[in-house]
C-alpha cells in the first residue's frame, strides 16, 4: 500500500509539474509555495470523511483523521515529511516527502479522489488526473471573506465525456485557506451535487450499487 501511495503521489506530481507556468488565480493559491515545512515536534491533523456508493474494492473508510508529521530520514539523517491515515477501515501511510517541496497533504488529497472516480466510473485516472489538474490551472471562482479565502471549480462541468460519468460531471472542488498563502490549506472537499452511479464491471454486473452523492473531505483541527 506505500509503495502504491508513493507511486500515485509521484504521478500527480508529474502531472501538475507540466502544466502551463502562468496559472491562474486559483492556482496560485492553491499550490502556493508553502516549503520550506519546520513542524519539529508539532503534528497537523485533518478530519477525514468519505462517503460514496459501497462499490466493493473501494476503500470502505467511512471517517477518520490524516496527520502530517516531521521525522528524521535515517538514510542521511535529515528532516522528511510523512503522512499517516488512519480511519475505521485500518491505517496506511505515505512518504517521505521533502520538508522544501510542495504540500504533500494535498496532492494526498487529490490523488485519492482521482483514484475513487476512477475505480467508480471506469475511467481512466490519467485522464481524471490531467482534467483536474486543467480545472486547477485554468479557471475556478475566488471568494475572499472573514480573513478566508475559498476556492472553487468544476472540473468536469464542460468536459466532452461528461455524459459517462454518472454523476461526477457535477464535481465540485473546494479550497479553504487563510489569508497567510504558506499556511496549510485548512479545508479541502471533494463532493458531487448529484448521486454517482457506479459502472461496474462485467463479472459483477449481478451486484446491485445503490446510487449516492460522493463527498470527500478533510478538514483541519
């Protein structure tokens, strides 16, 4: 499983790393440039919840918390971020990651709800990944109040296969931060508007999914 997350992380990375250099507002302050991370004895934990359509082989956790901690590389004995989930369903981790790179919690964040859409509309997750990473750099509503900054988008509202992904066509991406852009990103929710109806595959077309609003958010404490 930590090899599986290092992999996935690394591929969201490669993604986003080859988009266009002039972003857009909401990209900017969503991959704002919040390295170099010094949490020394401090650990960041966010609330996890997800729900969905119970499609077998999707990760069934239901709630639970994510934690960004700093530990020592034994490697060479320098600092490196790690990430630990842990929900009703078990406990996995991910990393290391470099406390001078990007926001490990978010690209955390992304690739999960790139892989639950995928594994529940049979698409491919190249393809979700790169559509997400074009709503993020190119468009998205900004929204400044009470010393908050919300970012919004819909990532597959105008996309030509919209029709075939029983319902993620209204996904909507949401962004809480602070008015400090290197702080972390307090809220991060992934939700449809409408209920997913998930495409199974053929060897289990005889098991019935119950359609549901997917909603996948993470909030910080």
């Amino acid at each position: 499983m930590l090899h599986h997350l290092r992999s996935a992380a690394a591929a969201l990375l490669l993604t986003l790393a080859a988009a266009p250099l002039a972003a857009g507002e909401a990209g900017d302050l969503i991959f704002a440039e919040r390295g170099p991370w010094a949490l020394g004895d401090r650990v960041l934990t966010w609330e996890l919840t997800r729900e969905g359509p119970a499609l077998p082989g999707l990760n069934p956790a239901k709630a639970g918390q994510v934690t960004l901690a700093e530990e020592t590389d034994p490697a060479d004995g320098k600092p490196v971020l790690k990430l630990h989930q842990k929900t009703d369903a078990g406990e996995r981790g991910a990393g290391p990651f470099p406390v001078s790179g990007g926001d490990p919690v978010l690209v955390f964040f992304l690739e999960n709800t790139a892989r639950d859409m995928a594994t529940m509309t049979g698409g491919s997750p190249f393809y979700i990944r790169n559509r997400i990473k074009d709503a993020v750099f190119q468009g998205g509503t900004v929204r400044r109040e009470g010393g908050k900054v919300t970012v919004e988008m819909q990532p597959f509202a105008e996309d030509p296969n919209r029709d075939r992904m029983g319902g993620f066509q209204t996904l909507t991406l949401r962004f809480v931060m602070g008015a400090d852009p290197k702080a972390p990103i307090a809220e991060m929710v992934a939700e449809t508007a409408a209920p997913v109806t998930v495409k199974l595959p053929v060897e289990m077309a005889n098991q019935p999914v119950a359609p549901a609003r997917y909603l996948h958010s993470m909030v910080m404490k």
